[in-house]
C-alpha cells in the first residue's frame, strides 16, 4: 500500500467523525483547504457538497527554491480563509496549524482544532 493510501486509510474514520459533528447544516457552503490533494479527492466522493480546489501549496518557510505558484496559492488560500465564518482545523500535531490560527487572530474568526490520533 503507498503511503498515500495508508494515509487515508488511518485518518478516514477520524475525519469523518469530525465532519459528521462540523458539516451539519447543508444550507451552508463549506471549503476544504488541505496540503494533501489526494485526501480533498477523497473526501469531496463522501461529501459531495464540499467545494474543494486542487492545487499544489506550499508551506512558506520551507525553502528558498519554492516554486512562485505553489506561494501564490498558498496565499490564495489564506485569503479566501479570511473571508471565512469559522474555521475548523485538523491536525496529527499538538501544535495544529498555524496557519488557520494566525488568520483567525488576524481576522478575528471563530476557530475550532482538533488533534488527530493517527499514526503518521
């Protein structure tokens, strides 16, 4: 099995337990950002409602050799998370992700984290 599919083999009922509680009203619209293209293909088939775009994204601090798409949507994706109601994010790491944090303090947007207990 390739790594990519054991990812999603692990983080499949955990994510969808946290989507089941989150995606509760269908009136509402709701994106998915997520650096795994593979994951968003995966869970737009279980929730066919989800608007998710598939482009590659970067993680800004990495390397000085990124390529200047990869920033630039990585930044779109950080503007469109500004103009978001809330923003829930899921991480394997106590940590989560900085990168919805600093753009709910910054824009003032509810923001929910849960840790994923799954091996990585």
């Amino acid at each position: 099995m390739s790594e990519d599919n054991t990812l999603i083999k692990n983080v499949n009922n955990t994510l969808l337990k946290i989507f089941k509680l989150n995606l509760n009203n269908l009136s509402l619209k709701y994106l998915l950002l997520s650096d795994c293209n593979m994951l968003k293909l995966y869970l737009k088939k279980q929730y066919p409602k989800l608007i998710i775009a598939i482009n590659e994204i970067t993680h800004l601090g990495e390397s000085i050799d990124q390529n200047d798409n990869y920033i630039m949507n990585t930044l779109t994706d950080f503007f469109i998370m500004s103009k978001f109601n809330n923003i829930y994010a899921m991480s394997p790491y106590a940590h989560g992700s900085g990168f919805s944090e600093y753009c709910s303090i910054m824009f003032n947007i509810p923001h929910t984290f849960s840790m994923l207990n799954i091996p990585i």
